[in-house]
C-alpha cells in the first residue's frame, strides 16, 4: 500500500463534485452505486495485456494507466482506476478471448483455490496519486463436470469477466469457499476503497450524511 502527499482544500466528493471511475465495468458501477457514491464513469481503453510477471504488481499499474487516461480527458476531479486478475500457479488470467479459452480457464480452477486480485489507484484533483494499493482474496471452486462448464460458458456469463466466472451470478454455484473481501472479486474492494476514500480526504466521512 501507498499513500503520497495528502490533498489540501480540494473538494469533497459530492453529487457536485462527483467520482470519475475510470471503468465501464456495469460490476464496478453497480458496486458504487450500492454505497450511495456520486460518480460518473468513463472508459479508459488501456490495455489491459502486460508483460509483467507480477500479478500484483500489474493490476496496480495497470490501475493507475487506467485512472491517468482518463483523468487527462476531463477537468480536475477525482479519479478511480481498478484492475482484477485471477491468478493460479503462477498465470495470470484475464477476460477470455473466446469460448474455448473460457473452458481452459474454468477447467485450470476446477477443484483448486486461486487468488483474484484487484489494483485500486486513485488521483487526487490535480493529477497526482493519492493512494495506491491491491487487495487479494483467496477463492476455491469446486470440482467442475464437463457438462458444468460447457452450459456455464453457454449462458454468456463468462464473457467479459476476469478468469471466466462471475461470483455475482450464476458463477456462484462454483464457488465452494471464499477468504477476504467478496466485493474485491465482484470487482472493487469496498471496505478498502472507502477507508482509502477517507485517507485521502476525497470523503470527509463514510457512509455519507443523506
């Protein structure tokens, strides 16, 4: 975890002021929209391969590219980059590229626990990181069928989604167990996010007053 130099007399998130989450993520959206945070999204077409051994590592530089591209397309405000990968034996898996890269994905999880990891960058209104930082929960699926996997990726879900699965929907029925933050797989750490929301006094306080 990193935090730099602390903003003074920038304005507090607000539905004024509001969050730019540097994401078109529905997962990521959904999930600010559930604790009551002003935002606004905008993409930030990074790409998301890297040559990085590091899974750790890349999620949080891909995390502040995400949140740089964007903030130099709009005016001063706050800005939020995220990036989740799934890692297992040293691989770092990303969002499928087609069917049957979803089957090797799915079929590498099956009956193993993994890490999924989400980088979180935030930049304070003039550009500079405010807080940087990844956090990781551990998740293990159950032994997968053939005839499993083959009518999970038949419903769509897979696509888009980091290691092939999403915790949120129908991918629940795989996951046997999971330690650390759920929401961290969903996409965005929440508890993490607002006390780093809070650290870096984007949020005077949280939950917000109503």
């Amino acid at each position: 975890m990193t935090a730099h130099n602390k903003p003074v007399n920038f304005p507090h998130i607000s539905t004024r002021y509001p969050l730019i989450l540097a994401s078109a993520s529905p997962r990521r959206r959904e999930l600010l929209t559930q604790i009551g945070l002003p935002f606004h999204s905008l993409t930030s077409d990074v790409n998301e391969k890297s040559v990085l051994d590091d899974p750790l590592l890349t999620s949080r530089v891909l995390a502040e590219k995400k949140a740089c591209r964007v903030y130099s397309r709009i005016e001063a405000s706050w800005v939020l980059g995220a990036d989740t990968i799934v890692a297992i034996d040293g691989k770092m898996l990303g969002k499928p590229q087609d069917c049957q890269d979803a089957r090797r994905m799915l079929s590498l999880l099956s009956g193993r626990e993994h890490r999924v990891i989400t980088g979180f960058c935030l930049l304070n209104p003039s550009g500079t990181v405010a807080h940087s930082e990844t956090v990781t929960t551990l998740v293990r699926i159950k032994e997968l069928t053939e005839q499993e996997i083959e009518a999970y990726i038949n419903t769509g879900e897979p696509n888009g989604k980091a290691g092939s699965y999403a915790i949120q929907g129908i991918g629940s029925f795989m996951v046997e167990t999971i330690s650390g933050s759920f929401t961290n797989v969903v996409g965005l750490p929440l508890c993490a996010l607002t006390k780093a929301l809070v650290s870096a006094e984007a949020l005077k306080c949280f939950p917000l007053p109503t």
